[in-house]
C-alpha cells in the first residue's frame, strides 16, 4: 500500500467526507524533456505554464466549463482536473517528485 496513513485513518474512521487522489496532475509535463532537461512546468509549444491559467467559474457547476473535446491537451487537463475538484470542500495541490520529501 503506498498510502498507508490515508488507509489507516479510513480503516479507523477517521476520514469525514470523500477524498479524491490524482497521483500524476501533470501527465504532459511530466514527460516533457529537452535535451535531457525535465521541463515540466511549461508547455514545449507555447510556454505556457501547466500550473497557471485554469478557467474560471462563476460558480462550482461543471455545466460552465469548456467543452473538453477542445483545446489543447493541456487545456483539456486543466478542464478535467477542474471536473475532479468540484463539489470538494477542500483541493490541495502538492508539487510532489519522486525524490522529495514526503508531504504526509
């Protein structure tokens, strides 16, 4: 189990409420590199930055956000990744690598 703390707190009935995990928000940066450099926080074509520039909702209803058959790969993320966030009280995004320290 890689989360054991999160399964332990389940098991005991600690946790109020659903909790939503997206292991790898970033799919596209993450496999970005040139010339061997990891360049995962901005889009190779048009520099934009994968952690910036989400729509904005007048209100949490997935009615409002574009339509995910257009744009970009790395619009249709931010799209999907927006989808997963409604109806959460609470989004954390933790910049996670393979080789930092753990958040939790």
């Amino acid at each position: 189990d890689r989360m054991p703390m999160l399964a332990r707190a389940e098991a005991e009935g600690r946790i109020r409420g659903d909790i939503t995990i997206v292991p790898w928000a970033n799919p596209i940066g993450r496999a970005q590199y040139h010339f061997g450099e990891h360049q995962g926080r901005f889009h190779l074509g048009t520099r934009n930055n994968f952690n910036r520039g989400f729509p904005l909702l007048a209100a949490p209803d997935a009615s409002l956000l574009p339509d995910t058959r257009l744009g970009t790969p790395d619009q249709r993320l931010k799209i999907r990744l927006l989808q997963l966030s409604l109806g959460h009280n609470i989004v954390l995004d933790l910049h996670c690598d393979d080789e930092g320290l753990p958040y939790l």
